[in-house]
C-alpha cells in the first residue's frame, strides 16, 4: 500500500498515527496539493490527501474513511469500539476534531492565499470563533477522564491530538495551553508516543 500526503496536513498525520498505532507499514509519497504540477487529481478527483493507494491499485479517501479502514486491517490497538453507540461516540470525536482542522485550515488559507485586499475578516474570525467553541466542548467532555473515551486510547485521542498539534503548528497564538489544562495534558501524553514523536511537521 502506499499513502499520498503532505508531511504538514493534519488529516495526513492523523492517518500515519493510526497505521502506526497498528502496525501497518506502507510506502509514503510526498505531495504538494497547491503545486501547480500536483498529480493527486489522478488519485482523488477532489484534490485532497490523504490518499491510500492499494496493493491492487484502488484508491481510498478522505482521512475518515482511511482510518476506520486501517483499523480494521489489524487486532492490534483497537482504535474504534465495535458497540454502535461507543463507536458513534469516538467517531463524534473525531468530527469535532477534524472541525478544528477544518476551521483552522480555512482560516489559514484566507490569510495565505488571498491577496489582502480581498481578505475577510469577518470570514476568517468566523472560522477562528469555530476552532475556539470546539475547544471548549472538547474540554468539556474530557473532563478529568484519562481519554476521551473509555479507559484507552481510541481514533478520538488520536483525531484530538493531531487538531490540538495542527493548532500549535499553525496558530501559536492560539493559548488553548492554558485555557484548558486539562486538554494539554492529553496532548501531552499523545506527543510522547513513537507514533506523534515520528509524524511530528517539520519547522513551517
């Protein structure tokens, strides 16, 4: 199998961490999505990564869908709980999570790539304002608990994680740190395994 992504894209490390996290081994290939020469269309017509090539050539996608499908690939580390209602709670989870990346990517995109005289603020703190009251029901629903949900690690702190170090990466202004303490010590714990320590962004 080979995955298709940019060492910098949240979905793409949210994706390494679960192949990790299984012991799943694929080929990697770097991709430029905003490159001008980009080939992901042959792959995702949507133009997005990750993108999971496999063995016979078919093409999976988007981050969701390539992560519930590497779960499924080994018993090792179990990331989404079989129960209907837990596995819609840890897949919740992760919508919220990936909402952040969203957000946080649209918001970014709106102060890179648009010239500033056609900017919105009112757009970009639309989004901002996003990222913000999902951090708040994440700490919310975190609680004191260890995880996210249950008493292990599930794709919620995996998905988490990789929002909360997208924020770090992107928005260091952002000082979710301190507002919610109890977020960052999850975070913590998250960047201390093998599987965030490798898929850590290189310096922007």
């Amino acid at each position: 199998m080979k995955l298709i992504g940019s060492l910098t894209s949240p979905y793409v490390r949210k994706v390494r961490v679960v192949l990790s996290e299984k012991k799943v081994e694929v080929d990697h290939e770097i991709e430029n999505v905003w490159s001008a020469d980009t080939k992901i269309a042959n792959f995702n017509p949507l133009g997005k990564v990750p993108c999971l090539i496999l063995d016979e050539g078919e093409a999976i996608y988007d981050s969701r869908v390539i992560a519930e499908y590497a779960d499924a690939l080994s018993p090792v580390s179990k990331l989404i709980p079989s129960d209907n209602r837990e596995r819609a709670t840890v897949k919740t989870w992760e919508a919220l999570a990936d909402g952040i990346m969203d957000a946080g990517i649209l918001a970014r995109l709106e102060k890179t790539l648009r010239p500033a005289e056609q900017q919105s603020q009112t757009w970009f703190d639309r989004q901002m304002g996003k990222v913000q009251s999902s951090l708040r029901q994440m700490s919310e629903r975190l609680g004191g608990n260890a995880w996210c949900h249950g008493n292990q690690m599930t794709l919620a702190d995996i998905a988490t994680g990789c929002a909360l170090g997208y924020l770090l990466f992107r928005f260091p202004d952002i000082q979710w740190q301190a507002q919610y303490p109890n977020l960052d010590r999850l975070y913590q714990k998250l960047a201390q395994r093998p599987s965030f320590i490798e898929t850590e962004p290189p310096a922007a």
